[in-house]
C-alpha cells in the first residue's frame, strides 16, 4: 500500500511524475509495481487537489519542452514581479529589458549587477517614491552644490587666516627685536649711568662729559697728552697773572 512507502520513496514517485514520465517508467526506476505507483500519486493528488496537482504537472511538462528548468521558472516569476513593482506591463516586459540592458551596457554596468542595482531602488522607493526621485536628486544636487562653495568659502577664508597668521608673526618678530634693543639700550644707559655715578658725575651733566670726549678725542684719546696741555694752560694762566 501506498502509506507503506518510505516518504523519500513517495517523493521521488512523485516528482518524477510532475516531471511527465508514464508510471511503468517510474515503477520500473524505482522498483514499485505499478499500481503502487498509481495509489501514491492518486493519494497525492488528492492532498494537494485534483485540479491543482494536474496543473502543477501540465506546467512542469510544458516547462521541460521548451528546455525552462523549475529554478529559472522561479527567477523569471520573481523577475516578473519586479516589474510590476516597477510599474513595467507584461507586453513590454522585453522592450524594457533590452533598453536597460543596452544603456547599462554603454555605461559599462555589468548584468549581473542589474538585480542588485534595481533591488536598492526598490528599497529607496520605500522612503522616497518613484515620481519624487527627481525632485529628491535636484535637492540633493543643490545641497551639494551648497557644501562645494561653503568649502570654497571656507578654503579662501582659511587662506585669508594663514596670510594674517602670516603677517601677525612678522609684526610679533618685529616687537620681539624691538623690544631686545630696547631692553638693551636700557642695560647701556644703567651702566653709563652708574659708571657716571662711580666718579661723581651727574647724569644731567653728560654732555657737558660729551664735550670734554669730544676735546680728548683731538689728541687721541692720549690721557698724556691732555694732562701734558692742561699743564701748559695752568703755566700760561700763572704766568698770565703775574
């Protein structure tokens, strides 16, 4: 009896029997006897429905003439529901294949990648609708736009910090020196000023000392000499008065 067999039995019965082979066939390629053939895909066909199962077995053969495997039945199926996602009637299923086909072709779009490609739309057609993608793009667009010449902006104005940074360096260069020799010069006249001071010399009476320097400078810088010729005028001045 049929409920005796092995269930991967039954299935094999059953599979070869969608596929079109005559039942003496399949008992043979099995070893069953032919009515066990016949009582497993009656009782089949009654699970599932007598109109359907015939239907499933008219399609399977149909499907072997024309060299069509289950597999690519599936795909074709899915395919063709892609397409009336899309909005693509059944009559122009081919027209619109091959215009996608020849312009993913010209940008150098690989078929196989097709698939991919169309399966991301669908899922972005699910925040953004098909008839708004182009208004969504001329947005995006503008906004990349925007981005480009805010960083334009942002480049000149980084360029205009540099030159600033640039210049605000050289004026801290400048102070830097200039505030060196102001500290220097100060060191000098502290110095002069207790040098000065050493001797009893005023600092208001610098140039007076100037021009004493200057008077030295005659006989250069000969300490003899100018003792030697104040001497001389110390004589005359005595002399002068007698």
């Amino acid at each position: 009896m049929p409920s005796k067999l092995p269930v991967n039995l039954k299935s094999l019965v059953i599979q070869q029997w969608l596929k079109g082979e005559q039942r003496d066939k399949i008992a043979a390629d099995n070893g069953l006897s032919a009515g066990a053939v016949t009582n497993t895909v009656a009782e089949w066909r009654q699970q599932l429905g007598f109109s359907a199962a015939d239907e499933l077995r008219d399609l399977a053969v149909s499907l072997k003439k024309i060299g069509v495997t289950s597999a690519q039945c599936a795909v074709g199926f899915r395919v063709a529901m892609m397409m009336n996602r899309l909005g693509v009637k059944e009559y122009n299923y081919e027209s619109f294949m091959t215009d996608i086909y020849n312009r993913c072709n010209n940008l150098g779009l690989r078929p196989e990648s097709i698939s991919y490609y169309l399966t991301n739309l669908l899922e972005f057609s699910n925040s953004v609708p098909f008839s708004k993608i182009p208004d969504y793009i001329d947005q995006k667009t503008r906004e990349k736009k925007k981005l480009e010449e805010e960083i334009e902006r942002l480049k000149e104005q980084k360029e205009d910090f540099e030159g600033q940074k640039s210049v605000a360096e050289e004026l801290r260069d400048i102070a830097l020196k200039d505030e060196k020799m102001t500290a220097a010069n100060l060191k000098w006249y502290s110095d002069l000023k207790e040098e000065l001071r050493k001797y009893g010399i005023p600092v208001d009476d610098a140039s007076q000392l100037a021009k004493v320097v200057n008077g030295i400078s005659k006989y250069g810088y000969d300490i003899q000499k100018v003792i030697d010729e104040f001497s001389n005028l110390q004589l005359l001045k005595i002399q002068f008065e007698l």
